[in-house]
C-alpha cells in the first residue's frame, strides 16, 4: 500500500512539474494543451484511485482500534477481578493463620492441663506407696464414726481418683479433636498458599497482555496518524492537479475562442450562450467551481463504512457559495443531516446540490446564474467542520461531480 501512495505522489509531482516547466502559455499548439489535459486527467485518476483505497485503509485501522479498545477493556476488568481474589486471598491466609495460632495455645493449655493433672495423680501415688499402702483406708476406717462412715469415705476416695482419671481422659480427647482441627486448618493454609501464587501468576499473564495489547494499539494509531497524513498530501496533490486541469482548460479555451468578428455572428442569442456551454462541456466539464478557491478534502465514494455520494470543499478564501451553473432552485432549507441545503436544477437533466451552508440567499423558484453568490458556507447538519458538501445527478441518478467539474 505504501509503495502504491509514493508511486502515485511521484507521478502527481512529476504531472505538476510538467505542466510548470511548459506552461499553457508557452505552448506552440492546442494540441500541446490538450495532450497537458490528457495528462492531468490520468495523474489525477491514479491519484484518487489512491485515495480510495488509502481512506478504506484508515476506515479498516479505525475499526480495528475500537477492537483492541473493547480488548483493553476487557483485559483490565479481568485485573480488576484477579486483584480482587487475590486480596481475598490474602485476608483468608491472614485469618487461617490466626486460626492455627489460636488452635495452637489451646492444645498447649490442654498440653499443660493434661501434665497438671497428671502430677497430682503421681503426687497421690507416692504418698499412698509411702504411707504403706492401704494406710489411707486405716486412717478412713479410724477416723470414721460408724460402718456407714467408713463405706461413704472410701467411696469418696475412689470417686476423686476416678474423676481424676476421666478428667485426663478428657482432655486428651479434646487435645486430639484440637489436633485434627489443626491438621485441617494447616491443609487449609497450604491450599491458600498455592491459590496465592497461581493468583499472582495470573496477574502476572494479564499484565504482560495488557502491555501487548496497549503495544499493538500504539502501533496502530501511529500506523493511523501516518496513513491520515498520507491521505491530506494526496487530497492536496489532488486539488494542485485540479487547479492546473483548471488552468490549461482557460488556455485551451483562450486559444479556440472565435475571432471578434466571429463572436458576434455567433452571440446573437440564447443559441450563442448554448454553444459555448456545450463547448465546455466536450472539454470534460461544464459546471463551474462552487467555492472561492479551497480543496477537496474528500471525495466521492466509500468513506467510514459508508457511501459518500459527493464531493467535500474546504479552506476556500471566503464562503461564498456559487451557482455551478445557470438555472432554478427547486429547494432551499433544512434538511436533516445536510443541514441548510439547495438544489439547482440545470438543463439536460442535470441537478446540483449544496449542504452544510450556514445562510442560505435564495428562495424556491428563483433562477441563478453560473457564479452567482446563493449562500455561505457552514458547518450545519451531520458536519465535522466548515465546508461545503456538493453532489451532481444526472436524470435523478447520482454522478462524480468530478467528471462535471471544469
């Protein structure tokens, strides 16, 4: 594609520069000029050609960025959620080791109930062995007032021993029930852990997406700036060609004019007029400049996924907006995305029309002739700037106004 743009830039150089070094005025013959035309006509047909397929480029680039902007979005709310599961994660860590820190001071308590008791009961073996044994039973039996007594301490006596041995049992059980608690919590905390770091590792793949991501779209939108910038050079070789297909066509027409005595034999009527018109027209064009100066800044045909069904004229030196040629204004108003608009109807079928015009001069009805001023130029209706929107139809069906334009 790029070879293609500086090829057709080349020849659009060379076409001006030919027409420079060997300008209408010194030309030998109408010929010379004609073959200028010639010329000109071809460069600027390549040119377009061009164009066309530089602005599909661009229409392709912008529908490719408002992909990789729906992408970008997507891979940052994907951020956002992983960042979310992984501060979950770490406040679920946080906690599990709490609970493992708690687990571990209440099998320690129970450690050191379980070793308390346990040294009383050695406390009581020993001084049962060194009392002799059932001594305690004698000193129960003499301490005690009657039979009845006696049976009451000593079952007594076996009753705190076998609590204290219950009591053990207990606690050992409950110290087994803290274990296996804690055995699932530090189960528990190994799977936090390795949730942690596939966590991360994700981030970490998303992040190096987004870089892509983000990458590709600066690539694009520099591939972007420099096809629009190639596209303004084209327009504006475009419109110094059209100047020049302007300029050689005065000088041929210069050139054939009729002698004076000529002229007035034939102007001596409406016939005269018609005769001159159609003399314009076999030269390629009959219908006048619109504008006061500017330059095409987009021309007729697929544009941001859609049809452009004329031409657009810009930067002119002031924004008189001209009749193409003579005839009747069959509407003059606003009109949706046209804005304020008027359509001329010629003869031989031919309509013009004119859009996006912040005054409108005339009325329905009126007849205008060629160059006359009808209103200004604006930025009215569906318009991204000041300029003028011009379409030809022939017969109602729609033309390039390139190939009616002097």
């Amino acid at each position: 594609m790029k070879k293609k743009l500086m090829t057709i830039t080349t020849v659009a150089v060379v076409g001006i520069g030919s027409v420079f070094f060997s300008t209408p005025a010194s030309a030998n013959s109408v010929e010379d000029l004609k073959s200028k035309e010639t010329e000109l006509k071809q460069d600027r047909k390549d040119l377009k050609a061009n164009l066309t397929e530089a602005e599909a480029e661009v229409a392709d680039l912008l529908i490719e960025l408002e992909e990789i902007n729906v992408e970008i979005s997507r891979i940052q709310k994907a951020l956002e959620e992983n960042k979310k599961s992984l501060k979950q994660n770490e406040e679920d860590i946080i906690d599990t080791e709490s609970e493992i820190d708690e687990l571990e001071k209440e099998i320690a308590e129970l450690e050191d109930a379980i070793e308390k008791r346990f040294e009383i009961l050695k406390e009581r073996a020993v001084a049962y062995q060194k009392n002799g044994g059932n001594i305690s039973y004698i000193e129960v039996l003499f301490g005690s007032q009657s039979f009845g007594d006696f049976i009451s301490r000593v079952s007594a006596i076996n009753k705190i021993t076998d609590s204290d041995a219950a009591l053990m049992e207990q606690i050992e059980a409950d110290k087994v029930i803290v274990e296996e608690k804690k055995e699932e919590v530090v189960v528990k905390l190994d799977e936090l852990t390795d949730l942690k770091a596939e966590l991360e590792g994700m981030q970490a793949l998303i992040e190096d997406q987004e870089k892509e991501t983000k990458k590709k779209q600066a690539n694009l939108k520099e591939k972007e700036q420099t096809l629009v910038a190639k596209v303004e050079e084209l327009k504006m070789e475009d419109s110094k060609l059209a100047a020049l297909e302007r300029e050689v066509r005065a000088n041929i027409s210069e050139l054939t004019r009729p002698a004076p005595s000529t002229q007035i034999a034939s102007s001596g009527g409406s016939d005269g007029d018609l005769s001159t018109y159609s003399s314009s027209q076999s030269n390629g064009g009959y219908l006048a400049w619109p504008a006061v100066g500017g330059y095409i800044s987009s021309y007729m045909g697929p544009r941001w996924g859609r049809q452009h069904q004329g031409i657009d004229i810009a930067r002119p030196s002031n924004y008189n907006i001209l009749a193409a040629a003579d005839g009747v204004v069959v509407k003059a108003g606003h009109t949706g995305g046209f804005g304020n608009r008027i359509e001329i109807e010629h003869s031989n079928g031919l309509k013009t029309l004119y859009a996006h015009l912040s005054e409108i001069h005339v009325s329905v009805g009126q007849e205008v002739s060629t160059g006359s001023v009808i209103g200004i130029m604006g930025n009215t209706g569906n318009s991204t700037g000041i300029h003028l929107h011009f379409e030809v139809r022939k017969n109602g069906a729609l033309q390039n106004p390139m190939d009616y334009l002097k």
